[in-house]
C-alpha cells in the first residue's frame, strides 16, 4: 500500500495512514506467525482487531515460552471458533523462517481457510536477490559476523546466524510463490518485488477439507526443544470445523 515507505513510517498508524490502510485490508485481520507480536500492538493500539498466531513466542535471549505459546494459540483459535470474518490474513516475514516447501504449502492451505468466504492472504518475504543468498553464493563470508552456508535440498537456501541459534532462511522466486499459493487462490492479484522483498496477495480462497485437515494436524502438532508437541489438534479441528461449517472426511 505503501512501496516507497521506510521502517520509521510505519511507527505511527494514525490519521490519514491508517484510514487508507483500513480501507484497503480491514478491520478484522490475522497476523499468522506474529513474532513477538510488535506488529500486533500496532494494529490493535490503532483500533484493529487482530487474531495473532504464534507457535514459537520468545522471550530474553530469544528462548521459546512454551506456555505463552499455548496460550495465545488457544486465544487465536478462540477467535477462529467465533466465526468472525477476516479481511485480511498476513504472512509476514514468516516463510524466510520455514525450512520445507511441503510446511510452507501448509501454511498457504490453512491461510485459505482463514481468509473464507472473501478475504484476501498478504504474504511478504525475502526474495532470491537479497544479499544474504547472492553473497553465499559468492562465498563473500568470512568478513561477517556469522557465517552462511548453501543448502542443497532446494535453491537459495542458506543455514546462518551460528553466533545465536542457527537457522534456515529461504529466499523465494516468483515462480515459488505462485507454487505455494495458487492451488489454495483462484486469484493472484498481485506479485511484486520492493527493495528485493515479495509482497503478495492471493484472494478467492479455496477451502478444502482434506487438505485443511492433515495442515492442521501438522500445524497444531509442531515440536518444541524440550522434545515434547504442541498437541492442540483436536481444538484447531474443532474451530475450523465449527467456522467453515465442514466435517472432516473419514479417515482424515
């Protein structure tokens, strides 16, 4: 909505700003995979309604908070249970962090959902030309502060951060991007490149059962260090079930 815009301006979501942007996304949206829920403030500080998703929520030292964890999942699908409608389901920042195509389509699928019957999946990641996967590629590591290396299960994908908790982070193409989320969009309404990020939005959802089921038995079962699961599938089940108005197939 705002391409030229730097970080600063975002601080302040106030007056002409955020009567533009509410026009444009809403004013009942999701922040799916919210971090350490800045973005969430903001919008709820400005008047709106935001459900937050976050399996991993961090305190100090970026150590994961298990129960915090449960706790704003079970708020979020608290929320999805209601059956109020989303306009708008961000994906920000968030496929960067997710290490397996097959995990990402999961996200995309469940996105879908949320956005039914009519809202619209904003997804903003890095793209394949930011420099931290053009300088791997050239091997210009040795000067930074932490080291990068290439993976080989898929392209422009790098394991780094060593000096803190190393971590995949993927760099997508367009063609990626259309992959991931035009089998759960009948529209791709727009893909654009600024400052080497995608920004993409995806509308006309497509809701499938199946589909939907095995992502949130997988989205809702995610392992935590301690080796033990989150174990809300049955919840998420039943709020989505409840939301869409859908049974599960058998089996399934």
């Amino acid at each position: 909505l705002f391409p030229h815009n730097k970080w600063r301006d975002f601080c302040q979501l106030t007056g002409a700003t955020l009567t533009a942007w509410r026009q444009y996304y809403g004013n009942s949206v999701v922040d799916f995979g919210a971090g350490k829920l800045n973005n969430t403030r903001t919008l709820r500080k400005a008047g709106v309604q935001v459900a937050a998703f976050e399996p991993y929520f961090v305190t100090a030292g970026d150590k994961i908070h298990k129960a915090k964890s449960l706790e704003l999942t079970r708020h979020f699908l608290a929320d999805v249970q209601s059956g109020r409608l989303f306009s708008t389901v961000f994906i920000s920042s968030v496929f960067n962090s997710v290490p397996f195509m097959a995990d990402r389509k999961q996200i995309a699928i469940i996105a879908a959902a949320l956005c039914a019957p009519e809202g619209i999946c904003v997804c903003w990641c890095q793209s394949d030309k930011a420099s931290q996967f053009t300088n791997t590629k050239r091997k210009a590591l040795s000067r930074e502060k932490s080291l990068t290396f290439d993976l080989d299960y898929e392209p422009n994908i790098i394991l780094g951060d060593f000096g803190k908790c190393p971590k995949v982070q993927k760099g997508h193409t367009a063609a990626e991007l259309q992959e991931i989320f035009a089998p759960c969009f009948r529209r791709i309404k727009r893909l654009e490149l600024i400052n080497k990020f995608w920004y993409l939005e995806a509308a006309e959802p497509i809701v499938q059962p199946a589909a939907l089921a095995a992502a949130l038995d997988f989205e809702f079962d995610l392992p935590y260090p301690d080796g033990s699961r989150m174990g809300l599938v049955a919840e998420a089940r039943a709020a989505f079930a409840q939301r869409l108005g859908i049974e599960w197939p058998k089996g399934g």
